[in-house]
C-alpha cells in the first residue's frame, strides 16, 4: 500500500504516504537542514521529511484522508480485508481504516 500511495497526490501537492504514519503528532523540533539542501541534515529526501512533517490537522487533511479511504476501498474490494474498513465507510476516514488493516 504504501508503495501504491507514493504514486498518489493529494489536496496538499504531497504524496498520501503521510496518512499511513500511526502517530499524527508532529516531532518537534523540525530536523535540521542543510544549507543547499531541502530536505533533512544526515540525507533522507523531500519526500520523507512530508511524510514526518505533515499535519494530520491542517483542513486539508480531510480531503486526503478520503482519498486515502477511496483508494483503500478500491484495493480491498472484493477481499477478505474488505470488513476490516467497512466500519470507516461512512465518514471515509482512510487513516483509521488503514490501522485497523494493520492491527
């Protein structure tokens, strides 16, 4: 899944692999950059620090967490996984569907 949603942008021109991160709180401080460079001090990419860094509470989260469900449902349709995130139909809400495919 995670693979597939690297492939898949959402309302905030980043990637939705920030919905799979389990925790929704943001590390703090921000990492340290270097000048040149715009991604973290010790490597890593743009990429990743979003996956660190974005807000599971800016407004536009909701627009990405339904995309996520959408794509989530789409995947597991037809599957034994598909129960797992029936219970998140209703207020499509792809972040707590994929932790109850994980748990």
């Amino acid at each position: 899944m995670k693979l597939h949603m690297k492939g898949v942008f959402g309302a905030r021109n980043s990637t939705l692999v920030y919905l799979i991160r389990l925790d929704s709180q943001i590390p703090m401080p921000a990492p340290t950059t270097v000048t040149d460079h715009p991604h973290k001090l010790g490597g890593g990419s743009v990429e990743e620090d979003q996956v660190i860094r974005l807000s599971h509470t800016h407004p536009l989260f909701n627009d990405d967490n339904e995309k996520f469900y959408r794509k989530l449902e789409e995947a597991t349709r037809g599957t034994t996984y598909e129960a797992s995130i029936k219970p998140f139909a209703l207020t499509q809400n792809g972040h707590g569907a994929y932790q109850s495919l994980m748990n």
